[in-house]
C-alpha cells in the first residue's frame, strides 16, 4: 500500500537537502564578499590608474567608478562560482559519512 520510506532512504534524502542547503549557503556568502572585495579593488585599482584619463568627459562617471562597478559585478560572479564549487565538495565529503 504505497511506498514507505526505509531509514536508509530517509537518511539519504536529509544529506540531499543538507547538502543543498550548504551549496546555497556558499554561493550566497561567495556572492557578498566577492561583491565587497572585488569593488575594494577596483576602487584601488581605478583610484590608482585611472586618475589621469579623462574618462568623464567620454562617458560621464569617473574612472574610479567604473573600476568600482566592473570589479565588484565580476567579484559576485566570480565569489558565487568559488562559493558553490567550495561549498559542493564539502557536501560531497560529508554525505559519505552518514549519521
């Protein structure tokens, strides 16, 4: 009369949703400091090398912005991807051991 979960069954399905809520858990946390340290250093970066162009008359914000903007949107995409692989083999690791 319908499918009962087994013990066996139930464990692997709570190390799925653990293991998916950890991957989640790492590409957010990657997200927010890849945004953070990627405008930090395009900030550094722009402030740095960007002081002499006249980059605001062609397009209408600083040099410094925009290293700001780019660094810290590449940053995201980049601390997400780190995060989600990082956090994924982690997931990996411990479903192996079960409770």
């Amino acid at each position: 009369p319908g499918a009962m979960y087994t013990e066996g069954t139930r464990k692997e399905w709570v190390n799925h949703e653990k293991s998916r809520f950890t991957i989640l858990w790492g590409g957010l946390l990657g997200l927010g400091t890849g945004a953070i340290l990627g405008a930090y250093i395009g900030l550094i970066l722009g402030g740095t090398f960007l002081r002499g162009f006249d980059i605001h008359e062609a397009i209408g914000i600083e040099g410094y912005e925009l290293t700001t903007y780019l660094g810290g949107l590449l940053g995201a995409v980049g601390g997400a991807m780190l995060g989600i692989r990082l956090m994924s083999r982690r997931a990996s690791s411990d479903s192996n051991i079960t409770p």
